[in-house]
C-alpha cells in the first residue's frame, strides 16, 4: 500500500489551504505486502510503514470525506489482493460503447466550455506555448509534457474528462512494453474515477491499416483486416487479463477513412500542405511557425528525404499507393499516414479543443509533434489538447528498450502463464510512471 501512493504522489496532487486544523485519524489494514498505518485526513493522508515512521511521505489530495478514502483505499486493496479475469470481453467492448455514446454525444453538444482563453503562461525554457483552460478547477496537478512541468488540471467540463489515448498497430501479439504504459495510464484513470469523482471518456485508436499489417497478411495469404480484426481482438482480451479498463469507444483508422480524407483536404485549403506529382501529400513545417512546442526544432533529428519533399522535416498525410490496399482521394488512390489518423479522429469525436492527450514516450516525437501541427492548423486553434501524458518505457538487460524490432519481447500471454496481472501491475507501481522502467529479471522470448 505504501509502494502504491508513494510510487504515484507525483501523479495527482493538489493544494490545501495553510493552518488548518489537522483532523486525522487511524486506520490499520491488512494486506498482501503486510500491514499498513494509514492517516486519513479531510485535506491530507500518509501511508506508512511503522518501522520506517520517519521517513514517512505526505500526499495532499482533494478534499473527501473520511469515509470515502477509506472505502477507496479498503477497494482497492481487495481489488489488487486478487487476480480478476474477465470473460467475454467482445461483449463488455460492446456494452461499455452502447452505455456511454448516449453520455458523449449529450455532453459534447453542451457547450459548457470556455469562450475565450486570456490566461497566457509561456515557458521560454522550452519554447511552447501553453493557454491555461477555462472551465472546471479540479484542485488537482498533473505532468504536462508541453510546458515541461505541473500544471493545475482543468477540465472543460464539470467532472467530466475527454481523454485520448494512442493504441496500438494490430499487427502482432501485444508484449509487456505495450502492457506498462497501458496499466500506467489505467491506475491515473482509477485515481480520476475513484478518488476525485471524475468520469473518463477515453477513446483509443485503433491502427488497422499499416505497412506492417499489410505485409503480415501477405507472409500469412489472407487478408489485412483478418489479420487486424484477430489482433485487435487479442490486445483487448490480454488488456482484460491485466485488468485494465476498456476504453469508452475504439476508434479504427478504417471507419474513419472518409473524416481522414476531408480533414487532410481542409489543411491543403489552408496552405499548410503540398502535393507532389505522384498524388502524395506532405504537411510543411515551415509553414506552420509554431512547429516543435513539444521538441524542439534543433533537437529534432532529420529524416531522409523523400521525391518531392520540400524540406526533411515535412511528413506524410496521404501516401499515394499504385499496389496493396487502398482508398479514393482527390489526389489519387492511396492511404493516410500515421499522424494524421490520429488527429481526425480525435477531432470528429472530441472537436477542436479536449482535456488529455497520452502516450509512450517514444510517441512525443515525431507522432505527437505531428499531430498537434496538423491539428491546430485544420481548427486555427492555438491549444488542441490541454494536457500531454507520457509513460517511460519498459527496458531489459543492457537498458534495451522492450520492442519487436529487437525481437527482445515477453508476450503478455506467455508473462500471465506463469505470473498474475496483479504482480505486473505491482511491479510497474515500483517506478514512477514517466520514467522508464529498468529491470533485468524478465525473461524474453525470441519469436520468429
């Protein structure tokens, strides 16, 4: 218990007001890793050990009452003291879609949000610009990857936060890296939801056109959306394994072909795309001035360039295609590139301004980077996303980061065979959630 607030104290944290009467008292429960003090306070509580009493950590939260921390804090020990399988997990997708469309559709028509944005905060530092959001003071902090720092989380609706999150490329079976940053993500959602009464409508992406799919489909003579449909199915039953709640609705690159296609039309309206002669379309950076507010341009490292780029730093949005699956467009047949599904996504179901944005690191550039480009120009906003989330990766022996490529990989299928969920979740809980996680115990397998 101890490992799982000290652990994330830097996730949420919030302000109490200064000389007020402390009223606390003692609580004492049993669990898995052995007993625990807990101080339940109205503005503060402490978790701590008795024999390391002065070393203890204090973690300032939203105000509740007593009872409600302490029904929080008894759940959750019941619920990580156990190893919880869900069964038929297509069918609870399906349910959790049908219960809260209804409560998305209605809360995004009801423009509760702000009008204007006036508080400015710059942070010359890193060069970004960041607008402090109007709308619902939550009293809580969090991490913000744009301005480098915490930041006071505000919502634009009372209670409720419009989250997005970047899923997987359903080409393989999903591994212990994919499973970090997703437990990391849902334990800040749990923490939203249980504690600060929050309710998370998260949408995930769902890449299922890809290079990557195209080519296994062809080692394997079938078609890509079998191949995509029985990834994508595995990755969300491996997610309920590990206990990680399913997002509110998926959101596939293949049923949003038609909203990628206008919103990629639109920027080329606007001038800040360029056409080549092969019916390829390619974002330019250079005019789009605001390029690099999560990195900066001269960290960035140039790609290669390709026929009919301006500049190295320009990156696709619609990839013109003579073989292999493709689709229509004005420019001729093709398919979109990897940011751009991304943004049109999160735009038709969130619109041109939302709360949280998250992802691994490696995600922050050049992907994230990307999309908050082409984001901002399609709705000439100055803030897309109000809040960037980052996880630091799972790394192995000799500080290998866990990946396909290096075919140094556990298959969360294979890890579960032998472990619980709960003992991976215990062990991401031993670092903290932006940092990478170091351990050299794992075993690894080597597919072919």
């Amino acid at each position: 218990m101890k490992s799982y607030v000290r652990r994330h104290r830097n996730i949420l944290t919030t302000h109490s007001k200064a000389n007020q009467a402390e009223r606390s008292s003692k609580l004492h429960l049993k669990h898995r890793g052995g007993d625990a003090r807990i101080f339940v306070d109205e503005k503060k509580f402490l978790v701590d050990e008795a024999a390391n009493r002065q070393n203890s950590r204090v973690i300032t939260i939203h105000p509740r009452s007593k009872v409600n921390m302490y029904n929080f804090l008894h759940l959750e020990l019941r619920w990580l003291s156990r190893c919880y399988h869900t069964k038929n997990h297509e069918k609870l997708v399906l349910r959790q879609i049908r219960t809260y469309l209804p409560s998305l559709n209605s809360s995004l028509s009801k423009d509760t949000g702000p009008s204007s944005r006036k508080h400015l905060a710059v942070v010359p530092k890193y060069h970004s610009t960041w607008i402090q959001p109007e709308g619902f003071d939550t009293g809580i902090k969090v991490y913000n990857t744009l301005t480098k720092q915490k930041e006071k989380l505000i919502l634009l609706r009372k209670n409720i936060a419009t989250w997005y999150i970047c899923g997987p490329t359903v080409y393989d079976s999903s591994h212990l890296g994919h499973a970090s940053t997703y437990i990391q993500f849902d334990i800040i959602r749990r923490i939203l939801t249980k504690i600060f009464g929050i309710h998370v409508i998260r949408v995930m992406s769902i890449t299922d056109v890809d290079d990557k799919i195209i080519d296994r489909a062809n080692k394997l003579g079938t078609e890509i959306s079998e191949v995509s449909r029985k990834f994508e199915y595995e990755f969300f039953h491996d997610m309920a394994l590990l206990n990680v709640l399913p997002p509110t609705y998926p959101a596939r690159v293949t049923d949003h072909m038609d909203s990628i296609i206008n919103y990629i039309q639109t920027i080329l309206q606007k001038g800040f795309a360029y056409k080549t002669p092969e019916g390829s379309v390619y974002f330019d950076v250079e005019a789009y001035p605001d390029y690099g507010q999560l990195r900066q341009k001269q960290e960035i490292f140039e790609e290669s360039t390709h026929e009919g780029k301006r500049s190295s730093l320009d990156f696709a949005l619609w990839k013109a295609m003579k073989q292999g699956p493709s689709w229509e467009s004005p420019w001729g047949k093709g398919r979109p590139g990897w940011h751009i599904e991304c943004s049109a996504m999160a735009s038709k179901i969130f619109g041109s301004n939302f709360d949280l944005h998250s992802g691994g690191e490696d995600l922050i550039f050049p992907h994230h980077e990307n999309e908050l480009a082409q984001s901002q120009t399609y709705h000439g906003c100055k803030q897309w996303c109000n809040y960037w989330l980052h996880t630091g990766h799972l790394h192995i022996k000799n500080q290998e980061k866990m990946s396909k490529s290096l075919k140094n990989v556990v298959l969360i299928s294979d890890f579960l065979k032998t472990h619980t969920a709960d003992q991976f979740r215990f062990f991401c809980m031993l670092t903290h959630y932006r940092r990478r996680i170091n351990r050299e115990s794992i075993k690894t397998s080597h597919p072919d």
